[in-house]
C-alpha cells in the first residue's frame, strides 16, 4: 500500500504534510536568510526603477531640446502656450457676460451687409453677355 500511495504522489511524501496543512520545518537562520533576500530583490528592483526613469528623463529632456530648435527654427509655438493664448481670448472677450462664450464666426460667413451682396451681384454681372447685364440691372 505504501508503495502504491508512493507511485500515485510521485515521491512528494515528504511534502504532504505541508500540503494537508501540516506543520513546516521552522529554521530562523533559513527564515532570515529568504527575508534579507528578498529585501535585497526588493531594493534591486527599485533602483532598477529608478535608473530607467532618470534614463527616461534625461532621453525626453533632449527630446524637449530638439523640439524647441524646431519651434524656434520655423516660429511655432508649443501646444500649451497656444491654448493658454485661446482661453485669455475667450476669457477677455466673454468677460463681462454671464453666459458662456459664444464660438466664434469666421469672416465672410453669417450676418453680412447689403453692400457686401451688392458687390458679388456686381462682379457676377461683368462676366455675362451684354443683353443679360441689361435684363438683370432692370
């Protein structure tokens, strides 16, 4: 029979008493031994950490260098200044209202004056034929 219960384990017998909740070998200089290697593992791990950030660091720290060449080179300016730039417009024009900013309309596109219309109907008239400039200026 033991030798039966010895195939089906795969010789792990001796482990069995841990694995039914039995009690461990309890050695102190062992126990301290995992303790101090795992804090060591542990601080490995955190300077490795922190090595690859300061590598991170100093890499986008160049990367800022070039970017700002490049700005400067072609007159760009850097997506926070513009935004910062936008919202002190909005701010000053909406500063008095106590709604919310309206959007704002590009030139030529919503209320425009008859003398505007005027002038297309102008300009459209001098590419026609002579008999339809009369007919449309009646």
């Amino acid at each position: 029979m033991n030798f039966v219960m010895k195939q089906a384990l795969g010789g792990a017998t001796k482990d069995m008493g841990k694995m039914l909740g039995g009690e461990e070998e309890k050695d102190p200089e062992a126990a301290k031994k995992k303790k101090e290697e795992e804090e060591e593992r542990q601080e490995a791990l955190r300077q490795q950490e922190e090595e690859r950030k300061e590598k991170h660091r100093k890499m986008e720290a160049e990367r800022e260098v070039v970017r700002q060449s490049i700005r400067d080179k072609y007159g760009l300016k850097k997506k926070e200044e513009k935004e910062a730039e936008e919202k002190a417009a909005m701010e000053q024009a909406c500063e008095g209202s106590l709604t919310r900013a309206k959007k704002a309309i590009p030139a030529g596109c919503g209320d425009d004056d008859d003398d505007d219309e005027e002038s297309i109907l102008d300009t459209v008239l001098k590419f026609l034929p002579g008999p339809l400039q009369d007919m449309f200026k009646k």
